[in-house]
C-alpha cells in the first residue's frame, strides 16, 4: 500500500509539497479606458471592476505598481457617435488608447503595455472585422488590424494584442510592425472560443455585437484539435506570445498548449464571466471568494499558462493569497 496521507497532515506539511503557486508577476491586469476627466464608472456586470479616464488610471497604477503587478491590458470604450462601419477611430495616431500608452509610459515607464487590436469596440456594428452585407470580410480587416497595431506600438505599447480571430493577422501585425521599425511583441490570441462567458465584457467594453453572433470567426468549443491548429498557424507566422481564451473551461487545451509549444509563453486569460460567476455565487454565500479565486487561478497555472490575464489580480495580491 502507497501511502500519501503523509503529504497533507497539516497546513505547513501541505505548503511544503505545494508545486505550484500563483504570484503577482504572473497576472497582467486588464483595464478599460474611457475619454473625458476624474472618471470613474463602476461595471455593474464586474463588482469592483470600474471605467477610468486616464487622469484617474494612472492614479490607479500606482496601487497596481506598489502591488508588484507590472503588466496591463488595455482596453478602449468610445461613445457610440464615434464609431464607424470601418472603426477609424481606432486606428487614429492620437486614439483613446494611444494617448493613454503615451502617458502611462512617460509617468511609469516599468509597465509593460499590452492593447488590444480589434475592430468590435470601434465599429458601429460591434463585429470583429469589417462586413460585407452581413459577413465578415477577413482578408480586408487585416490591413485596418495593422493599423491599430501601428499606432498603439507607435505610441510606445509593448505588446499588441489581437483578438479579432481572423486568418492571418499574426502575419499582417509583424509585416507592418517590421516595415515601420517598431519593436513592439505580439501576443496573439491564438485559441479564443466562442464562448458564453463573455456577457460582462461585452457590457464593459460596448462592443456587443449589433445583430448575429461571433461564432463564424472565434473557434467552436466542440472542436479539440482546431486550438492547437490556430495556436500553431500564428507561431509559424511570428507571435511572441500565445493565448487560450477563456481560461476555466479550456484546462485542456491550456495543458495542451504548453506542452506542444514549450518554447514559446503562453497567457491564459479568467475572462468576464468566469470573475463575475466566482463573485455571484460568493455574495450570495455560495462558496468562499478568496478560496474559490485561488482555487482557479491556481488551476489555469497549473494547467500551464506562464501568465494569466485576470480581473481579480489586485485582489489577489492585496489579500496575500
């Protein structure tokens, strides 16, 4: 008989033989940017998650910072009037979220700066590329994605990040990054599933889609090999970084990921409705917050990411867990 009862007699016997352990280099932290001055708008669907103009973000970084936490994700929400079929103001050399680059970079040059690269919160149709009639053109979104990706890395971003799911844009960001001299990284978003998970998001960031669905371009969750396959497509075509999106639910293809692609880091992102589902069923006393967070971020590294983009990741550090 084999016995391992020995290895959980007690809390300090059970640290001891604990081999994976979250900490606070691991998260980047997701923020959404919105224009104007001393804004501060709390997301209802995300309890302790708000909107910052960026006068108020960097003073929110400063925590952030002190935390030991020097990675961010940065979103832009614009008013719906400045939205277009084509989302020109995305790609704007002076943007929402390039100026909010430009800032963070002259006030905490330490943070490493990832944008998002999408069309979704920028077109009036909230779809991830642009459209003809009611279909996504994939090989016409790539060059306006290049451009987002331009500006954001000409404003001083480390990493851009796109999320639009369309065929080739891993190649299409590197090409023009390459021909303009950036040195920008890519973190590609390589395996994101069309998922039920991203209800809150859509309400933070007003990108849900005007009619229809994603399910044509982000990646059917019945598939098992498809991830590996997209994940190795943006790898042949340049990314640094690679992500699975979401997190909870994709153990497997996480593990997966990190095993087939050793070389090559990989981000796991706990996405809206994983965060908001774990603080529902804390505040109606369904299971312990703090517990049930350290459970599941503990879980996606273990699985294997090397990052995990999260909203809890501020509180995760300020309760030492």
């Amino acid at each position: 008989m084999k016995r391992f009862r020995q290895f959980r007699t007690d809390a300090a016997t059970r640290d001891k033989y604990a081999d994976v352990q979250v900490k606070a280099s691991d998260f980047i932290y997701p923020y959404f940017i919105v224009d104007g001055e001393n804004e501060i708008q709390p997301i209802h669907s995300l309890k302790g998650i708000s909107r910052f103009s960026i006068d108020q973000l960097l003073i929110d970084l400063e925590e952030t910072i002190a935390l030991g936490i020097d990675k961010i994700l940065l979103f832009g929400v614009i008013e719906n009037d400045l939205k277009d079929e084509v989302g020109s103001a995305g790609y704007e050399p002076d943007s929402l979220v390039c100026r909010a680059v430009r800032q963070i970079k002259k006030q905490f040059p330490q943070i490493i700066i990832f944008t998002d690269v999408c069309l979704c919160e920028y077109t009036s149709h909230g779809h991830c590329g642009l459209l003809q009639g009611q279909v996504i053109d994939n090989d016409s979104t790539l060059p306006l994605l290049a451009k987002i990706a331009l500006v954001h890395a000409q404003a001083g971003a480390d990493f851009v990040a796109p999320s639009a799911m369309m065929d080739g844009q891993i190649e299409a960001l590197k090409n023009i990054l390459k021909a303009n001299n950036q040195t920008a990284k890519v973190l590609a978003y390589s395996a994101k599933y069309s998922s039920n998970f991203y209800g809150p998001f859509r309400d933070a960031a007003g990108s849900a889609p005007s009619f229809g669905d994603r399910k044509s371009y982000q990646m059917d969750y019945r598939t098992k090999h498809q991830g590996l396959e997209e994940i190795a497509a943006d790898i042949e075509e340049g990314a640094d970084w690679i992500m699975v999106k979401p997190a909870l639910a994709y153990l497997d293809i996480i593990q997966r990921a990190s095993v087939t692609f050793p070389e090559v880091p990989l981000a796991a992102y706990q996405v809206s409705g994983e965060f908001a589902m774990i603080k529902a069923a804390a505040a109606a006393n369904l299971l312990n917050e703090e517990l049930a967070f350290l459970e599941s971020l503990t879980a996606i590294k273990r699985a294997g990411a090397n990052f995990i983009i999260t909203y809890y990741a501020k509180d995760f550090v300020r309760k030492g867990l």
